[in-house]
C-alpha cells in the first residue's frame, strides 16, 4: 500500500521541480514516517484502489520537499489529492495552498485556497485563490503556471546593474507565467511599477526583451504626472530601467503643462521624470496615417495659453519641465481664449510657419520652483521669405495712443518672426528678412450726440399724463 502511495508522490515531488530544477533527472523519493500516521487501502469497483493517508503526509527528493495533512491517491484515475496545509520547496520556489491535485497522466499540479508561490529569495510573490501549474517536458521546454480569478503578482526581475530593483505589482482578472521572465495578464490589468502605473485589458511582459505590451481598454499609463493613453501601448526598459513609451494609434498625452495628441506618440524617461514626447504620423501600418492632399496636421499640442498644430511636435522637459517645443511641417499657434472678445475675424494671436518653436522659462514670468513655466517666446520659421505668417495684438502701455483700451492688431509676412510673450500676451515682435504687413489701430469712440431734455418739459405733464401747453421763449 505504501508503494502505491510513494510512487504517486513521486510523481507529484518530480512534477514540481521548478525552474532550473526542471531538467534535472529524477532522484529516490523518501517517505518520512511521522507519528500518528495511518494508511488505509480501498479497492474501487471501477478498478484499481484508493489509498487515504492521514496524520501528516511527508516526502524529499533530494533538496526537494513536500508535506500536506493527509492526502488519498486514486491509482486508476491517476490523481492524487494533497488536503490541508499543502507546501511544496525547493531550491528556487517555495508553494503553498490550502489543498492539491496533481493529475500523473497530464503531468500537472492543480493548487486551490490562499496559494502563495514565492521565488528562494523571498521576494517575488504570487498569490491568489488557484493556480495551475505545468512543468516543462520534452514537448514544452518552459514550464507554465496559470492563476485565475484574480491573482496578485510582485516581481522583481533581476537588475544587471546590481542596483537595487524597483518590482512590479499586477493585478489581473486571470495570468500566465512562462518560465522566469514572461507574464501574460488579461482582464481588468493593472500595473504599477515606482511612478509608473499601467490600466489595460491585456498585459505582457517579456523581461527578456526588456519590454511591456499593453493592449485594449484602451490602455492608459500614468507616468511622472503625465498620463499616456493609446489604442497599444509599448513600454520598452534598458537594464529593466523605463526609458521610452510608445503609444498608437490616437495617442494622447496630458500632464499639468501640456496636451499632446497624434497618430502616434513616444514618451522618453529620465529617471523617474518625462523628459521629451514627440508626436508624429508613426509608422503607416501600425497608425493608419495616410499622407493625402487637404489632411489635416497629424498632431496637436495645448499648452496654458496656446494650441500647436502640425506634421510633426517635438516636447522638451528636462527634470519634467517643459522648455521648448518645436513644430515641424504646416506648424500654427493659435491663442485659445479671444484677444478682442466678440471679434471672429481679428480675435486671436495666431502664427504659422514651415517650423514653429515655443521657448519656456520660469525666470522670466517669475514662477517659482515646482511651478510651471510660462510660455515666453514663439518663432515661427520659413524656408524662404514669406512663408512665416503672423496675426497678433499689441497693447499700448502709455495708454495715450489706445483710449479704448482695445490692442491694435498686426499682421506681418516674412522669413522669421518672433513673438514676445507675457502671461500670454504679445509685447514685442520681431521679424527677419524681406517683411509687409499692416497694423490696424482700434477706432476711436465715437462723438457723445446724447441730447439733455430741459426739466420744463418733464414739469408739462401733470399727475393724469396730459401734456399742458408750455410756453418756449427763444433766447
């Protein structure tokens, strides 16, 4: 009887050799003989026996080990139940669960009720209320675990840098786990990894290729206060370090400085800070972008006072400050709000070029540190004279020339123009090259015509409204 039993746990000790054990060949199973332990053989009518150990069930098998409270092998079925406080280790895992299965004919291990799996350095966890596990073979050369009903993952993959690592948390509907470095997660995703947080409907990180997919929802990543959604989301690292975030196609990101919206997007990451997005058509097939006569620019950017629109944006934020944005091809910045409320035609500041920069400082609106920068600077740019436009309103400070109090409004042509901005508003202008343009002060009010009506006239109607003659003397 206890034959029969040391083979099925045999077959179950050999069926979790984990990771780098599980090439290995097998080893002499040892059955430890614990007090109160008692053995029952039945014969089944299907055939074959049932054999119930109780009292506490233990095995080794060379540095492996596994223990339950009792447990039952059914010999024709091939199944062997392990029933109350189940744990299986060895040197790189340890597992464990309120009860197991394991099924010796498919070669795999069925675990239910507060499962734990840990990795031999403590850290790397998995835990959730099930999990399936299917060792490697000659047929599947990595093995391959499967969690349901919402598991919660935190791994840490290895640092080359030595370093100490940031881990990653997930949670997930349902997860697959190939070997030590592939997790594929689906259902409800969320990721979180230092700044970085991660919302999808599917996730799969690849540690070898130093790489996170993120697909449907759609996806949305929050990084360093910026927050980057798309229809897929790449995340690519460089010594398992974030370094850049893709997004495509409808790529949107928003941070407390600025819009930015494309076919395509690629965030770039400094340390724990964005420090550049650049927004452009992508790749035809993955976007969709097609390049036609009278599209529309492909990306839009929105800054406090300013929207940029063209082919191609370029986001400066050293240490997640924006400094400079540069637009490329069929580039425009339009004010947002009206100069001149109620004017359509000459209501807002607007500038065009084959190139348009925004320069951002802090020092110049006297915003502190930790604040944001102000846009101080627009430049637009041609390849020749007169392909840089621009529509903009000028205040007089003295305000002797303006009594009205409305800008006058500018329009020039030229090669380069540059706009001085302050909170928004232009103060200077400068432009480059061959240059027209015309300004349009604001007119003048016009003459009072009011004509002042004599109290005479009022003193004429009496308390019933009739008018009594009133005598007129000409002076």
């Amino acid at each position: 009887m206890r034959g029969t039993l040391a083979i099925a746990l045999f077959l179950t000790v050999t069926a979790f050799a984990l990771a780098s054990d599980q090439q290995e060949e097998s080893c002499p199973l040892e059955i430890i003989q614990t007090p109160g332990q008692h053995t029952v053989r039945t014969p089944l009518p299907e055939g074959g026996n049932r054999i119930d150990v109780g009292g506490g069930v233990e095995a080794t098998c060379g540095t492996k080990w596994l223990r339950a409270d009792s447990a039952s092998y059914f010999s024709e079925r091939g199944v062997l139940y392990l029933i109350g406080n189940f744990r299986y280790t060895d040197e790189g895992r340890q597992l464990d669960a309120d009860r197991a299965t394991y099924y010796e004919r498919e070669g795999w291990v069925h675990c239910e009720g507060n499962v734990r799996l840990t990795d031999q350095e403590g850290r790397s966890t998995l835990s959730g209320p099930a999990l399936d596990y299917y060792p490697a073979s000659q047929v599947v050369p990595m093995d391959r675990m499967f969690a349901p009903d919402r598991p919660h993952l935190t791994f840490y993959a290895d640092d080359p840098t030595g370093s100490e690592a940031t881990p990653f948390d997930v949670d997930a509907d349902r997860m697959h786990i190939y070997g030590d470095s592939l997790i594929a997660t689906a259902g409800n995703v969320v990721a979180i990894r230092g700044t970085m947080t991660a919302n999808s409907d599917s996730m799969d990180l690849d540690m070898g290729r130093d790489a996170l997919w993120l697909l449907g929802g759609p996806p949305v990543v929050n990084a360093s206060n910026m927050v980057l959604e798309g229809d897929s989301i790449l995340v690519q690292m460089e010594q398992r370090q974030v370094r850049e975030i893709h997004a495509w196609p409808n790529g949107f990101a928003h941070g407390s400085d600025m819009q930015l919206s494309a076919p395509a997007l690629r965030l770039f990451v400094e340390g724990n800070e964005v420090s550049r997005a650049v927004a452009s058509a992508g790749d035809p097939e993955r976007t969709g972008a097609v390049d036609s006569a009278g599209r529309d620019p492909w990306a839009m950017s929105r800054s406090q006072h300013y929207a940029l629109v063209a082919d191609s944006i370029d986001i400066r934020r050293p240490a997640g400050r924006i400094e400079l944005v540069v637009a490329v091809d069929r580039a425009r910045a339009t004010t947002l709000l009206p100069i001149t409320a109620g004017e359509s035609l000459l209501g807002n500041d607007w500038l065009e070029g084959d190139t348009v920069t925004g320069y951002f400082t802090a020092a110049d609106s006297g915003v502190l540190e930790g604040q944001e920068a102000q846009l101080s600077r627009l430049v637009a740019a041609g390849v020749t004279a007169g392909d840089a436009r621009a529509l903009y309103h000028l205040r007089d400070e003295g305000g002797e020339g303006d009594v009205t109090g409305h800008p006058a409004a500018n329009y020039v042509i030229g090669r380069v123009i540059t706009l001085f901005l302050q909170e928004g508003d232009v103060k200077e202008a400068q432009v480059v090259g061959p240059s027209t343009g015309v300004s349009l002060e604001p007119l003048p009010p016009r003459p009072d015509t009011t004509i002042a009506i004599p109290d005479s006239l009022f003193d004429a109607v009496d308390d019933t409204g009739s008018v009594s003659p009133v005598e007129v003397t000409a002076g």
